[in-house]
C-alpha cells in the first residue's frame, strides 16, 4: 500500500549525494514496484537479480509516474534522474518526499536474531493499555491503530516504509514499535529513518547465507546502533554480541540484564507461580516494576525486560507499566497453546534458528512432566548451515523428534531433512515424516496425558511455499484438526 501526504511536495535543488533532483515536478510519492506506481509518483527503476526496472518504466508511465530515477540513462517523455547506486538513497528521498514522517511521532526500533516480535509487541502493548495510539512494523505485518496490514518483509523496502509510517503520522499514532532486519540495515531500507530509541535482543546464528559469517552479520546489527538512525539504545548484555556492542558504540545507551545486578535494568525477583511469573524489575535510576506475567520461557523474560526499558524511555513511567504487565497477551505463533479439548500441551512456535529451537524445547520441559514430543522443519533457499545444528536441538531436547518439511520453497524437501540429521542416530526416537500435515498427525498420536507437542519453525505463517507454489498451511490450523481427528477416532 501507499500512504498519499496531505498536500503534494514539491522543493528544487535537493542534493541526495551525487544527484541533484529538481522537484518542481511536484513528486507526491515513490514506488519502487511499477504496478504499484500512483499518480503524482516517482518510480525508483532498480537493477533486480533477474531484470532491470528500466523493463517497466513504461508501465510506471501510464500509471502515473511523474519522474523516474534509475543507475541507466534514460530517454523517456518525463524527467529522469540518474544515480550510480539509488538504492543508497531512496530512504532519504522517501523520507524527504513524505515530510519525514519519522520525526514526528516516537519510533522505537529493535533488532536481533530472536525477540524482535514479541518485543516490539509487549511494548506495543504496554503503550496500548496506557492509553497512547501505536503503529506496529514486523515480520507479522503492519498495524496502524489496531488496523492490519500484512507485509512480506520483517522491514519493507524503503519507499514502503516511509509511507507506512506518513500513513500513521495521518492517522495520529504517536507511537511506533519496528522490527529492524540485518537485511534492511544491509540494503539501505532504514536509511532517512530516525528513532528515539534502538534497541539490541541478541545475535545467533541465522542468514549466513547472505551474511557469510557472524561477524558480517553483528556488523549489520551494529550499524544501527549510530546517530543517524538513533538518539539513544537499550542492549542486552547477557548476549556476549551484545555485550561487545554497549562497549563499542558511542551513542548514549542503557543495559539490560536478567542475571546481572550491575546492567542498568534487571530483574530484582522473578518467582514462577503455576502458570505466570511474579516479576519485580528494578533499575540504576531507582525505577521498580513488579507485576504477574504470562508469557512463558526464559526467553520471553528477557523480551520483556528489553520491551520495560523502551517503555520507560519512551515516557511511561513505573506504576503505568507495572499495571499494564499482567494484561499482556501472548503473540500469534510465539508458544502459542492450542487447545481442542486434549489432555495434553499443544504449541506452535516460529522457532527457526538453533538457540531458538533449543529455548522452546527447554521451555517446554519446565512445564512438562511427560514427555516432549516435537517436529521441526527448516526453510528452502536459506542459510545451509544451521540446519544440522537446528536438527541436533531437537534431537537433544525431545524425547520424541519429528524432523517434516518446512517451506522448501524450490530445493529438495529430502535433501534439507537429510541435512538436518546429518550425524544424528535416530534409533528409538528420531523420525523422519516428509508430509508437514502427516507429520502433524504423528505427532498427536504419539501424544498422552501429561505430554507436550511442539510443532516448531512456521509459527503465525499461513502458507507453504513448495517450487514457486504457496499453498494455505498454518500450523495451528493443522494442529487443532488433527486433535479434533484423533478424538474423533
């Protein structure tokens, strides 16, 4: 979608490095997809891993486009502009073209292998229920004020998100909660963005497929973390990147820590009462937060914690975010119950690198007195690497350890699994169950009273991407039918 401001723009003579854009064509929007070009647009024709966007100026044209700006010189019946790499800059021009939009309503940006989701979302939360309309960007979608936009990228391209966020600003949100991807950093997609807060969950090993080592890939994270995107930071120390990071970087930041007293937020009391956690978080400044929280797993503390410090650096103050903890609702797809009248735990989760695999599992045999029965498969055309150390996760944390398909988009379902078990002995436990929804069904079956099953990897997703073919599929649709089924037998 995109967001149309108010008034039409228009300014000449902007200097974006090496391109002077004479505006005075009265650009009202960019779009980087020409199918998506409105009138009053500019089209940003980008090189692709396929084609070029020069194929589809003409398409822009009639659509609307007023100005194209391209790496390629072109011949055409509107202004055109040429930049040797526009990418650098279409988040600028973006952000320019809709009046900053960031820099008008208080942004909170987080990144990190895992945690990005539920902690944007516990902080959406607890911004809600204190009364303050929120925008919500990340891998679940967009939402403007309650509203639901899905989206395809954890952050959308920069032209998207400009306008997103000059959609909120219209519609009078005050406050923003983003997913921050390394690929966005990467890619130039945050560029013209600026935040009140940034904040840093953890880093794990996930995208080295793009990235090519971990140390590309905290470089990505740590670009964030500067003046140009950020006024200030929050970073979790108990992660040895993160700990790297609060010592490296110069921009004003505060700690968090579960376990260490000397981070400038941690946790003071944390009592595990029957399902629910009675928490006290305290703080250098004096700050003391207590409250019953529901989200299970160690993890989901130190999402919550990181999620305390953004709200209080936002402005919320103690007693506001102490009454709002115990109304915080689970996230879709994050050990999300699923209930259908068995006897035993079922959970989706969205767990899809090993430290997250292996988290869940460790959750989940807190809780469980019988045994902890999972599935688990990886994604197609994706990091390689992390696929046997992803199976050994669930081999070692389960007593029974299903490995299925996931999304193999267009590699070999049966050479992703046998990645996945490569130097793992299944015998007794370990099965192999190419079909996602026969896996599913094995799974119930295999379960009794007291036993949890885990259906990990695909979380709030609703299809399956099999050679170019997406097919509707959510594991939590699946789950609960088949526990429908079994009961039924």
């Amino acid at each position: 979608m995109s967001a149309r401001p108010a008034a039409v723009i228009s300014k000449s003579l902007v200097d974006f490095n090496r391109t002077i854009f004479d505006l005075e064509v009265k650009v009202a929007g960019v779009a980087l997809n020409a199918s998506k070009v409105k009138p009053g647009d500019l089209f940003v024709a980008l090189a692709g891993e396929k084609t070029h966007g020069v194929n589809f100026v003409n398409e822009a044209i009639n659509n609307g486009a007023v100005a194209v700006l391209s790496d390629k010189k072109l011949s055409i019946s509107i202004p055109s502009f040429i930049h040797p790499n526009p990418r650098e800059i279409i988040g600028e021009l973006s952000a320019w073209i809709y009046s900053n939009p960031f820099n008008k309503l208080t942004a909170v940006g987080v990144t990190g292998t895992n945690g990005k989701t539920t902690t944007t979302s516990i902080l959406k939360q607890l911004w809600q229920l204190n009364g303050l309309t929120t925008g919500l960007i990340g891998t679940l979608g967009t939402e403007i004020n309650q509203n639901f936009i899905s989206g395809i990228r954890t952050t959308p391209e920069a032209d998207e998100l400009q306008a997103l966020v000059a959609l909120m600003v219209e519609k009078r949100v005050s406050n923003l909660a983003m997913e921050v991807s390394s690929h966005s950093i990467v890619q130039h997609r945050i560029k013209g963005s600026k935040f009140r807060v940034v904040a840093f969950s953890n880093l794990t090993q996930d995208h080295l497929d793009y990235h090519k080592s971990m140390e590309n890939y905290f470089k990505a994270k740590a670009d964030l973390f500067n003046s140009e995107f950020a006024e200030s930071a929050v970073i979790n120390i108990d992660d040895s990147y993160g700990l790297i990071l609060s010592n490296q970087i110069e921009l004003p930041h505060q700690s968090v820590s579960r376990t260490n007293k000397s981070a400038d937020w941690f946790y003071k009391k944390i009592d595990f009462q029957k399902s629910e956690y009675n928490i006290e978080i305290n703080s250098k400044n004096g700050n003391k937060i207590n409250g019953n929280f529901k989200l299970l797993g160690e993890y989901n503390l130190d999402n919550l914690l990181l999620a305390v410090a953004l709200a209080s650096a936002t402005g919320l103050d103690d007693s506001k975010i102490s009454l709002a903890i115990p109304k915080i609702k689970s996230i879709p797809g994050r050990l999300e119950q699923i209930s259908a009248g068995q006897e035993f735990t079922a959970i989706v989760d969205y767990a899809h690198t090993p430290d997250a695999v292996s988290r869940v599992l460790e959750t989940a045999r807190s809780f469980t007195s019988g045994k902890v029965i999972a599935l688990l498969g990886c994604g197609g055309d994706r990091d390689k690497s992390k696929r046997p150390l992803m199976g050994k996760a669930l081999f070692a944390g389960s007593d029974v350890a299903v490995f299925t398909s996931d999304n193999p988009r267009s590699e070999s379902p049966d050479e992703i699994i046998s990645a996945m078990i490569n130097g793992i002995d299944l015998t007794g436990r370990g099965f192999i169950v190419n079909d996602r929804k026969t896996a599913i069904d094995f799974v119930v079956s295999q379960a009794v009273a007291g036993d949890c099953v885990l259906v990990l990897g695909k979380g709030h997703e609703s299809g399956q991407e099999i050679m170019g073919v997406t097919t509707t599929f959510d594991d939590r649709i699946e789950l609960a039918n088949s526990i429908t089924k079994a009961a039924a037998r």
